[in-house]
C-alpha cells in the first residue's frame, strides 16, 4: 500500500526566535507583545545618496488616537485562522496523513503495519548510513565541477518528522542533496534548536514535495521553520511552510512615534506635555530658515541626520556596550526574531517555487520570509502573514526576486503590510533597504497602521513590472505603495482601490526619492488628507504614457485628489491623463504646493476633476 498524506510542524521548548548572526550595527530591541497563532491560523541602481530632509505629512494631525497602542492590538489581534473550505492558490486540497516528531500516523491515515511498502522504506533509515546520497555507481563519492547528478543525490523521506530533520542533517554534511518529501504529508514540528525547527541550511539542499506541508505545532515553543545560513542554498517546491511565530517583547510600539521622525505632522501629533517621547524631541529639526536656495539644502542635510539620529533598526539584537567598537558590517544583518516561515542569512539563497508561506507570526521582521541574502519566488503565495515590526509578509534587505506571485492578507503593524523593502528606524538608525523586483504578480489586501499597506521601501531600490497593488490599506501614507529615499519603478504597473486615513491613497513618494510611472494606471485609489492618487513630497517623479483617474481625497481638509506635490517636490507629466478625481477642498486635480514644480507636456491632459483641475500648475486650465 502507498503511503499518503502527511503535513510538517515544529515546535520546541529552547530559544524563542531564530538563530541569526549577531553584530548588526546598531543596537535593536524587539517591542511589543506576543499573539499567539495557530498553525492554521533587475536590481537596479543603487539607492540614491541625495540629501532628505523630515517628511512632510500634512493633515496627519488627529491619527495618534487610530495608530496608538489600542488599535495595535486590534490588527495584532485580527482572526486569522483558516476557514476550513479555504484551500490556498497554490496547493489544492487532497487526502492528508499528519505526522510530528513522536511519530505515527493520526486517526484516519495509513497505520504502519499495513505499509508494506513504507516499510520498505524504512529499510533506508535501518543504519546510519546516508546512502542516497553517494554514488551508486561505484564512481568517487566527490562531485566535479560543484555538480552531481540529481538522481544520485535523490533520498525519498517518509512521512516521519525526525527523518526529515536526520535527512537534512545527513545533506548538509554530505555537500547537500535533494529531498523527496511524502506526498500529502504534514510533517509537525514540536521542537526546535537556536530557535529554528529544521537544522541551519549550510549546503544546496532541495526539498520538493507534492500538497506537503512543513509547520509548527501550535502550542509549541516559538520558533521560525527554516533558517539558510551564509553560504546555504535551499530549493523548496510544491510545499507549505506554515505556523511559524517567533517571540516579541512585552513593550509595545506605536506606529505614529516610529514614524515622527519622517513626519513633521505625525510628530505635531505627539506633542502633548504628557505624550511627547525624547526621542520624538530629538528628532524634531529646527524651523525652517527662510525660503533662500542657500539654505534649503542645509535644513534638508541636517532633517536626514537628525531623523536617523532618533530612529533604530527596529529588530532584536543585543545592544554592543559603549566603546566596543563601531564598525559598520558591509550588509544589513537580521534579528533573532525576524523571519517566522523562512530567513535568508547574508550570504545565503533560496528559491521558493509553487509553494506557499502561510499564517506565520514575526515578533521582529518578516512573517512570512525574511531576505537578508538573494531570494526567489516564482508561482508561490504569501498569505495571511503578521510582522509586529516590517514586511507582514515579505522583508527584504538583500536581493529579492518576486514573479507570476500572490502576496495578499499580509499585516505589517509599524510599516509594509505585504512586503517591506527595509524599515524605517525607532531609536537609532533604519535598516536600508536592498533591491526588489516584482513581476506578474499580485499584491492584494495588506494592512499596516504605518507607512505602506502594499509595498514599503525604505533606503533601497524597487521595481513593480506587469503587477497589480490592489486592496491594500495603510493608516498614515501609502495605502498602495510607499517610499522613502528610495528609488521607485512601476512599469506597465496597476496601483487601484487602495486608502489610507492620510496622504497618498494610491502611492506615496517621500523623503527625497525618485520615481518613475511608465504605462501605469493609479486609479480609483482614497485617501483622508492629500494625494489620493499620487503624494510627491520633497522628491522627483515621473509619470509617462500613464493615467491618474477617478481617485478620491475625501477628508474635510483634502485636496489634490490626484495628485499632490510639496514645496521642493518635482512632478513631470509626459503623455499623461489625469481625470475623474475628486476632493473636498480645490483642486481636485494636481495640487502644487508654492515652491513646487509641476511640468505638464502638451499631450498631457488634466481635465473633469472637481471641484477644479489645478492649482499653481502652468499650462492647466483651472
């Protein structure tokens, strides 16, 4: 009889998150509190180096009371687990055989003594012999030329947790392998080592599986699924990594205080005798010189080092005690905790093809994955994700690859609902961003009570080609997509029905960044305050052979509801429509703040806003 179905989970009694190389740059803590879940439950240029002074978001007064710590725990707490007709884009639903590390099959699966031909298998795992992956041939057991062929180096693994870790265990040590997981299975993981429920991937180690999962059990000890350590190369295919939580602080962060430094009106929101953090003091720049062009770029240089003076890498670490030296490492590093389904070390890869990561909790970043080194996905959904920090579903400070992909039901409480390119800093520093390239994929209904319910970028280059962010909400800016001195690309890009309570409904461009719109449409997109459609503060965008259309700024105070430029903000507008918006206040159009520049081409066309076309906009008939 064949054996079928069988599903993996980890769960442990030792560390609480993941075991990650230590000496990051600067000191990080974990904040906030534990929710525990169920297992149900290309690149481009460098970023630019361009001076940036505090980000202006007007009219985010009045937020705090949305962002602060009570409405944290309402997303913290949001019900995630899986109906149970929900069956995942990626895998289709099938029979299933449930196996953990005790062993055995679950009520309903294959009993041991009646697989004749499991048994046969088992004789594989009689000796401690790693025999499948040696040469069968007789020829040296060596590889040439870094390769040797697949067949060779194929073990199947049945449907037994503790082979699955010994087969592992055997790859790393015989120069990596391909791992044949048991059709249907869901291998449960009950404990874990340095916080990880599989060993630390050191070799190229392929696991392929077909409706298999991988995940930890749920009133386990916290502990993310899979770790690729520097020089690791992990393939997974056709499996389900699910479950994974690793643990967070008992303190608490609120999204309006992480993000004050970038905002002179989030910081304004703050300034109440009995809430006003030092940090937010610190951080507050000096008022604005007069309007000379000699001082202008004095104030936007000292607004950047202030802003990184008051701001952290918000992820766990141990803080170095003073005088132990400030080398700063060549690559961003990660935190114990960030990571929960999988982390990508520097210096590691991982390709995830036709797989899916789902319900994974993050106390740090990334609750889906955690990219530190060069990662791919192709074909595979990241779904139903919670970061208490960055990237609900995906963060990235190394080189991401993202296609025919669906990143959707993400939670990223500080900032980057679905996938976070960097983060912005709480007490000392951000951690900058790498480069991340999107294509033909989907980015649908991510959350964040920050900055950039779809996609954040913070200090790193990115790039959305052929996909579609659609859905998506954040509470202060960038409902669909937001940037801070970063480099923004969407090309042949949809960014439609995405809110936020600020500005930016559709995309945000801050912090001295650059953006370029190329056959795109940011359409149908609502925002509270400024810029439904598109918000450009004190940065340079783009917009050729595209379209603004029908979005909608509907606070009592908003205006440009298609597009909103700042003093010191550059907006080029080649072949471009904007159309159909609408917002309280005039103009519902472009809106270009004195000291702005709006360039309009003579096939451009700003026409039926309301309540009027433009304000401050050569060549636009009001």
């Amino acid at each position: 009889m064949e054996i079928r179905g069988c599903n993996l989970f980890v769960a442990g009694r030792g560390a609480s998150g993941g075991a990650t190389p230590s000496g990051s740059r600067k000191g990080r803590k974990a904040l906030m509190s534990n929710d525990v879940t169920s297992t149900d439950g290309g690149a481009s240029t460098a970023p630019p180096t361009r001076r940036r002074r505090a980000l202006w978001v007007a009219g985010v007064a009045g937020l705090t009371g949305v962002v602060g710590l009570a409405a944290l725990g309402g997303v913290a707490a949001r019900d995630d687990k899986p109906k149970s007709d929900q069956v995942s884009d990626a895998q289709p639903s099938t029979n299933r055989q449930n196996v953990s590390d005790a062993g055995g099959a679950d009520e309903g699966g294959a009993k041991e003594g009646d697989a004749k031909e499991g048994d046969a298998r088992d004789d594989d795992w009689s000796s401690d012999d790693w025999s499948g992956l040696h040469d069968r041939s007789g020829k040296d057991d060596k590889r040439q030329d870094d390769k040797r062929d697949e067949k060779d180096r194929t073990k199947q693994v049945p449907c037994d947790t503790d082979k699955l870790i010994q087969a592992i265990t055997f790859a790393n040590n015989e120069d990596g392998g391909v791992l044949e997981l048991a059709k249907g299975c869901t291998y449960t993981l009950t404990r874990n080592q340095d916080g990880n429920g599989l060993p630390l991937i050191t070799q190229p180690i392929t696991l392929k599986g077909e409706h298999t999962t991988i995940g930890r059990e749920a009133t386990a000890d916290y502990f993310r699924i899979l770790n690729v350590g520097p020089g690791g190369h992990l393939t997974l295919k056709g499996l389900s990594i699910r479950g994974g939580q690793t643990l967070q602080s008992p303190m608490a962060a609120d999204p309006a205080t992480v993000w004050a430094p970038y905002s002179t009106q989030v910081r304004s929101t703050l300034a109440g005798p009995a809430a006003k953090p030092a940090a937010t003091t610190a951080a507050k720049p000096a008022a604005k010189p007069a309007a000379t062009t000699a001082a202008k770029p004095a104030a936007k240089t000292a607004a950047k080092a202030t802003a990184k003076a008051a701001t952290a890498k918000p992820i766990a670490a141990e803080v170095k005690p003073a005088g132990a030296g400030t080398a700063v490492p060549l690559v961003e590093q990660p935190g114990f905790t960030d990571g929960a389904g999988v982390l990508v070390q520097p210096g590691g890869r991982a390709e995830i093809l036709d797989s899916e990561l789902l319900y994974n909790q993050s106390g740090g970043n990334g609750g889906g994955l955690a990219n530190f080194g060069s990662t791919r996905l192709s074909k595979t959904t990241v779904a139903h994700n919670t970061a208490f920090f960055f990237g609900g579903g995906i963060f990235n400070a190394g080189v991401l690859q993202v296609d025919e992909s669906k990143v959707k039901d993400n939670t990223g409480i500080i900032g980057g609902g679905g996938i976070a390119n960097g983060a912005a800093g709480i007490f000392t520093d951000s951690v900058d961003g790498g480069s991340v390239w999107v294509y033909k994929s989907e980015i649908t209904d991510n959350e964040t009570l920050g900055f950039g319910g779809g996609v954040l970028d913070v200090e790193g280059t990115t790039t959305l080609h052929h996909t579609t962010v659609s859905g998506n909400t954040a509470v202060l800016a960038g409902g669909g997509v937001a940037v801070a001195d970063s480099q923004l690309t969407l090309k042949d890009a949809t960014v439609v029905r995405n809110s936020t309570a600020g500005v930016g409904g559709g995309v945000a461009v801050t912090f001295d960044s650059a953006a370029t719109v190329e056959n795109s449409k940011i359409n149908d997109n609502t925002a509270g305050f400024f810029g439904a459609g598109l918000y450009n503060e004190d940065s340079v965008t783009t917009l050729r052979d595209s379209e603004v259309v029908g979005n909608r700024a509907v606070g009592p105070f908003a205006r440009g509801g298609g597009i909103f430029n700042t003093e010191g903000g550059e907006v080029t507008l080649h072949r471009t429509k904007v159309a159909h918006n609408f917002s309280t206040l005039p103009p519902g159009g472009i809106f270009n703040s004195l000291g702005g520049t709006v360039t309009l081409d003579d096939e451009s066309a700003v026409t039926a806003n309301r309540p009027t076309n433009c304000f401050n906009v050569p060549d636009c008939f009001a």
